[in-house]
C-alpha cells in the first residue's frame, strides 16, 4: 500500500512540473568571465529547480548576431546576456554604467547599479523581457604602445571604443575613437588600424593584447555592466516554483560574481604583467586632465536625460 502512495505522489509531482528547455546566448567565449558566470546561473537553476528548468549555454554569440535586446524580445532565443551600455534600444538609461569616472571603485558601481536597477528592469520589461541579473566588468583601462602620463598623450591616438560615451570620451581627449566589433580588435591593432583600445583588464587578457601592445593605464575609466535577461513569454510559462528558483539563482550568482569580478581583474592583471605588459597607475595629472572631459560629459547628458534618469544621479551622489 505504501509504495502504491509513492508513486501515485511521483506520477502527480511529474504532472504539474512541466520541465523547460531554454537556450541562453552568451556574447562571448566560453573561457569569459561572464559566459563562465552565466554557465554557474544554469547550474544553480538546474539544481534549485530539481531540474525542470534546463538552460543550455551557448558562448561566442552563437545565437544572436544583431541586437540582443530585440532577439529576445521576439523570442529567437529565450535568454541572453547582454553588453548593456552598447545595446541598442536600452536609451540613455543604459549608458549610465559606462560613463567616466562616475563610480571609482567596486563599490561605487554596485551602489550606482542598485539605485539604476528599476530603470534597466523598466527598459528590459519595455522589451518584453525580465532582466533576471547584472554583474560590472573589470574596471576600464587604456591599452597602448606607451604610459599615458597626461592629456597630451592621447592626441592622434586611433582608440578602439565601446560605446558612444567612450567615443566622446576619446574623441574629446583629442584621440579618434575607432568603432570596431570585438572579433576585429585584435587584427586591426595587428594592421595599424587602431593603436590603442579602451577596455577591461579581463579582455586584454581574453585578446592576449600582449602580443600586440605594451602598455596599460588603470585610468578606471569605468565599470560598465553586462545583464542576462529572460523573454517575458517564456518567463510567465514558468510556474511560480521555477520561477522563483530562478530569482534566487540570479540574486546567488548576482552577489558571488561582484565578488569575483575582482579577483578576476586582480589576475587578469597578474596574466598580462608576467607576458611582458606594463601596468601603470594613473599619474595625478592625468586624473586631473580626465576628470575635466568626464565633469564636460555628464553634463552634457543629463540636459536631455528624462526626469527618472537625472533622480538616479541625485540619489547617488547624496
């Protein structure tokens, strides 16, 4: 009689947990710090959901060639993750991470996160997706032939930028910001095209920018953040467990990986240093010329930034 209740349970527990596959798009390879990040979010939600929720990683943008935000919202794949200030369609409101000097440290950027997350929540559910989490990258840095020491040096300087904010940034130093897709970084500095990029320590160590460049400045230029988010339709296909166990996989891997972050960037400078880089500090002078350009552009973007956007920026700097 009993194990006649066992597995009339079991048949009744498998009947209402209907188990999900879902593809997540991951932008970069496998060996990233956030492909490995969202890899751990699958593994948790696997386990949490007692694996009726099965999310498969798919690294290098395999998925998604243009913008993620719109291939999520039609539902060409389920999840991604997502470089947030350079996608298209977020609005002003997904520039805040990456402009300059605004956060300083860890910290700062996990502090200007939380106040910002309503509005990315908002922006993503304007997309008919969830944003489930978000986790900075390194600090940017500047990689070069040589120590930026002042303003001076980055005039004439063909600088491969991220987004429009690193643009003006560059552009506004008197360099020439150089619009590039990663996977053609790497050739162009090999070619002469650009001379200089701007990015984080972990993809100077993901590109082995050693082997093409000498120099990089810690200007902490920022600390731009990168999401995962979830197409709404699959997210209300989920029953509450599921979903619920997903929310606690993201707030897990959300708070472990701005943990990690800075172990990863502290060894992706140790990598870099041991294949020959320079690492330098950036000199008082330099912090002094950038901060003049940075001051200029915040500016400049909160004059037309909607009221939502200019609150972020109170509540952060009281």
């Amino acid at each position: 009689m009993l194990k006649k209740c066992l597995i009339i349970a079991t048949l009744a527990s498998a009947l209402l947990a209907t188990d999900v596959k879902m593809n997540l798009n991951a932008k970069y390879g496998a060996t990233n710090f956030h492909t490995m990040g969202a890899q751990k979010y699958a593994d948790l939600v696997k386990e949490y959901t007692k694996g009726s929720v099965d999310i498969t990683i798919h690294s290098g943008s395999s998925l998604i060639k243009g913008n993620p935000l719109k291939a999520v919202k039609d539902g060409t794949v389920a999840m991604t993750d997502m470089f947030i200030p350079f996608t298209a369609g977020g609005g002003k409101v997904f520039g805040i991470s990456a402009l300059p000097f605004i956060a300083t440290s860890y910290e700062d950027a996990y502090r200007l996160y939380q106040i910002s997350k309503p509005a990315y929540e908002k922006t993503a559910k304007q997309w008919n997706q969830k944003l489930l989490y978000s986790v900075t990258w390194p600090a940017s840095g500047f990689y070069s032939n040589k120590q930026m020491r002042s303003i001076e040096d980055f005039k004439g300087a063909k600088t491969r930028t991220y987004d429009k904010n690193s643009a003006d940034f560059v552009n506004g130093a008197g360099g020439n910001a150089v619009a590039l897709p990663w996977g053609e970084v790497y050739s162009a500095l090999r070619t002469g095209m650009v001379d200089s990029v701007i990015t984080s320590s972990s993809s100077g160590k993901d590109g082995k920018f050693w082997e093409v460049l000498s120099n990089y400045t810690k200007i902490n230029y920022a600390y731009p953040l990168q999401a995962v988010t979830i197409n709404l339709d699959y997210w209300n296909s989920l029953d509450k467990t599921q979903q619920d166990a997903m929310l606690k996989a993201a707030a897990e891997i959300e708070k472990t990986q701005w943990e990690a972050v800075k172990i990863e960037d502290k060894e992706s400078l140790d990598m870099m240093a041991q294949n020959g880089m320079k690492i330098s500090e950036t000199s008082e002078q330099l912090k002094s010329d950038l901060n003049k350009i940075a001051s200029k552009m915040l500016d400049e973007y909160l004059t037309d930034a909607d009221n939502e956007t200019k609150e972020i920026f109170k509540e952060y700097r009281k």
